[in-house]
C-alpha cells in the first residue's frame, strides 16, 4: 500500500501561504511540531520565512495528518475498529491508515507525519514495542483499543463530533473483559457445542460478540452489526477490577459461578447471555451497566459499586426446581440475604425485590427463560446496591454506620452462589419445603393484611391475610370466610408494602 504522507517538502513548496503560528489550530501546531522533531535544521532556516508570510490559509485542507489502526485484517472479515475510527474521525484533518504489524515492523517511515498510532492490542514483539516506544519518545500517540475510557478520551481530540456522540460511535468497538474458566468443568473454551459455533474465533451471540481467542488475536469480524457490543476477553489479570483469586477463595460450588466473565462496562449483563445457550452456571460480573435490565422491561443505570452478575442456569424440566421454575426468583432472593448474614435487617418484599427493613430498597432479580432442545434455559440478573453511595442505600454503607466491616464484592457473590447451589440441591433431593420455609423468615410479609383488587368495574376489594408463598412462587391468601386461594402481582402498578394485588387463580 502506497501512503501519503505529509513531508517538508510538501509543506516548503507551499510555504508562502502559511499564516503565523500563532494563528494556527491545535492540529496545525502539532504539524509543525512534528517536522521541527523530524527535521529540525531545515525547520530551522524556514522558520523566519514563515513567520514573515502574509497570506493565511488553513493548512489542514492540504497537509493531513496520519492516524494508523494497527490491526491484521483478513480477506473474509471486516475491520471494525479501523472502519469505526475513520468514519468518526474528521476528514478534513486527519487520514486513517490500516497498517498490519507486520509492516509496521519493517521500516520506521510510517512514523513520518503520524499523530497517533491505534493499537488493536497490547505490543508483544520486542522490534515493534521499541519503534513504537521510539514514536512516543517523539511526541506520538499511542493508543490500545482495549482501554475503551482511554480511547474515547484521546480521539474525541480527532473528531468534529461532540464528545457524547464520539462516545456513542465507539460502543461497537472491541471492550476488554476477563474470562475464568475452571478446567474441570464444562466451560467455554471446551464445549463442543460452543466451539462449533465459533467462527474466526468469535462466539456470536443476540446482542453481543464475545472474541475468545486465547491469544488474543482477532481483528476482524464477518459482517459485524454495527449496533453489536464486542467483547475481547482474555485471562484475568490486575487489569481487571474484579479479583478473580479472592473470589475463587471463598467459592465452593461444583458448578454455579466456575466459568465467570468480568466486563468493565456493558449496556446490561442478561445481553451476554441473550441468544443461543453458553454453559450452565456461567456468571457475568459487570463493573458498570448503561441499561441494565429490571421487571416489566424496565432500565436501570448501574454505576460503580453496584454488585450486578447475570447468571445461566440450564435445567432439566421435571426435575428438581425444573418442576416450579418460576419458584426461582425467590429462592435467588434468598441467597443473597444469606450472604449478606444477619447484621442488619435485610429482607425479601414479594416478589423480587431486596429491601433495608421496609425502608429502602437495595436490590432485586430479574429472571428470563427459554427452552432449548429438552433443557430450560435461565438466565437470572440480580442486582445489589452494595457499595455505591448512589442513588440510594448500600449494603456497606449500613455496615460501616453499625460499626461493622465491608463485604467485598467477590465475598458477596461467591457466598451467594454457594447458597444457591446448595439450595438447588435441596430441590433435586425432594427437600424444597426447607427452602421455604427458610424464605418465609426473611420475607416481610407473613400474616401482612392485604387488600385484593380483580379490576372489575364497581367491585369491592377483598381484605385477606397472607399465609405464605404456594408451590409456584404466588402468594398464598386467605379472606374473612377462610377459604385459601393464590394471587399474583399486577406487574409494575402494584405496592405489596401497601397491599395492592390481585388474582391469578381461586
């Protein structure tokens, strides 16, 4: 590929035309910059020229200035991040190159004119980390596509876009995320039934694309949809906010939480597992959600400190809580107030929802379910308020005013998979009452006077007193006459803590 590249005597043999450097832009200055740092003597004797010049004339319209993607790019796939990079960086001042490593590696002339230099990974070969150590010595950008934060902030620099909107454009491009898989498990990197779907070392999924190449090469995707989340996940390293090795410390299920992915940002962690089954017991731990998902379809933005997971269960139905899957809300309901202990008075408001007394709510789940040949497909979003001081309560925040220490994330999730797992095996085993009974001293609903209201125009509602949870998950009631019947919630419009329901079935 033949480049064209700004040069001094390009930019001599239209000297005449150059306005002071005063007056010049940001980029224009760097240029200049650039071919002082490059031919500083000749720069030298032109610089009075230059100075003397009368007319102006914006130079950008005639020397750009290089931006190179760094990337291995395929006949049969297509490039995401050079295509997003040079449909968002402005034109009229800069030129996109796609370079591969390779070339990059035999001669140093790509450095002529170049303002920044993106990296679709981090430099492993010796040669190439030292030209472009060599690059940045002369004022050069370097910027690895992995750190999205970085990334955004520095070519914001480039666009003509508004920040927001830069930001925007780059959800597309390659995320950085860490993957666990427990080697004496079934797990996503030896699964038939994954590997057969992996194509170019890309798992695609619903909603988003999970690149789980071991050595972390892939550039390219086939047809990638533009608006795709992407996902380069490798081994968990001090990168990764969440520390996999004090998690795995505390966890001690067979199954549940042995393959985990940890994602700096994510729209929602149920779009990871949206599509086509991954593997039982996958978690997804988010650091942050842009639109995590609540009931009703409802959207919840996530900041830092949050402890959110998405967690696949496959169940075989008529089997154990495969019999009454909608009973599984509840009882993930009620892992979690068992990992959080007794210290403070945390409790389940039916039918889904973690509250500090009757005070505030902390938390919640959310469950999705499919089927899938002979298995039923569970994905389960549970979110706590754990450590962040907005925009409500946290768990630590009480502690830390009861006098007592913090849980970590990685203490809360591994004990509250540990729970879970135990009591799924209670369910397989026939002991699914002991469950129940332990969700019924957690709940704030026992013997609560609740009124029933069948919306039928003109009617009476119907005072009842609740006795419990029935073998579905709905609540169990019984009216002034004394006849038991269960109920249901009307989704969103309901309030439980005032007593507002209605029937599902007498």
């Amino acid at each position: 590929m033949k480049l064209l590249l700004p040069s001094l005597h390009l930019l001599n043999s239209h000297r005449r035309k150059l306005c002071n450097k005063e007056n010049f832009s940001l980029v224009e200055r760097v240029h200049l910059n650039i071919q002082k740092s490059l031919y500083p003597k000749s720069y030298s004797s032109r610089k009075s020229s230059m100075r003397n010049d009368e007319e102006n004339m914006v130079i950008r319209n005639k020397y750009k200035l290089n931006i190179i993607v760094v990337s291995d790019k395929k006949e049969e796939g297509k490039n995401v991040l050079f295509d997003k990079v040079k449909s968002q960086v402005d034109g009229e001042k800069f030129v996109v190159y796609n370079l591969s490593s390779q070339a990059l590696e035999k001669s140093s002339s790509w450095m002529t004119g170049c303002r920044a230099i993106i990296m679709q990974k981090e430099v492993e070969n010796a040669l190439l980390q030292e030209s472009i150590e060599q690059f940045q010595n002369s004022g050069g950008l370097v910027i690895c596509a992995t750190d999205k934060e970085r990334l955004v902030e520095q070519l914001a620099l480039f666009s003509s876009k508004e920040t927001e909107e830069w930001q925007d454009s780059l959800a597309s491009i390659f995320s950085q995320g860490f993957l666990y898989s427990d080697p004496d498990t079934v797990n996503l990197l030896n699964c038939d039934r994954i590997l057969a779907r992996k194509k170019n070392n890309v798992l695609t999924q619903g909603k988003v694309d999970l690149i789980l190449a071991g050595d972390g090469s892939c550039d390219t995707v086939e047809k990638a949809n533009e608006s795709k989340e992407f996902f380069h996940l490798e081994d968990f390293s001090d990168k990764a906010n969440f520390n996999v090795e004090k998690y795995l410390a505390r966890l001690e299920t067979k199954t549940l939480g042995r393959n985990i992915i940890s994602l700096p940002s994510v729209s929602s962690s149920m779009n990871v597992v949206s599509g086509l089954p991954l593997v039982d017991g996958l978690v997804i731990v988010p650091d942050r959600q842009t639109a995590g998902e609540g009931r009703g379809g409802n959207r919840w933005i996530s900041p830092e400190g949050c402890a959110m997971c998405t967690l696949q269960l496959h169940l075989t139905l008529g089997r154990g809580i495969g019999r009454t899957p909608s009973l599984l809300q509840h009882v993930v309901g009620l892992a979690v107030i068992k990992a959080l202990g007794d210290d403070l008075d945390i409790r389940l408001k039916w039918p889904n929802d973690i509250y500090y007394k009757k005070e505030a709510k902390l938390g919640g789940v959310v469950v999705n379910s499919s089927m899938f040949s002979s298995n039923l497909i569970i994905n389960i979003g549970c979110g706590l308020n754990l450590s962040n001081q907005k925009p409500t309560l946290s768990v630590n925040q009480l502690r830390r005013e009861a006098g007592l220490s913090e849980v970590s994330r990685e203490q809360y999730l591994a004990a509250t998979l540990n729970y879970l797992e135990d009591f799924l095996r209670r369910f397989d085993d026939g002991r699914a009452q002991e469950v129940i009974q332990e969700y019924h001293k957690v709940w704030l609903h026992t013997n609560q006077q609740v009124e029933i209201h069948d919306g039928v125009c003109g009617a009476e509602p119907q005072p009842v007193r609740i006795l419990g949870l029935d073998e579905y998950g709905y609540l169990l009631v019984q009216d002034q006459h004394g006849r038991q019947f269960s109920v249901h919630d009307d989704g969103n419009s309901f309030d439980m803590l005032n007593g507002l329901i209605r029937p599902k079935f007498s």
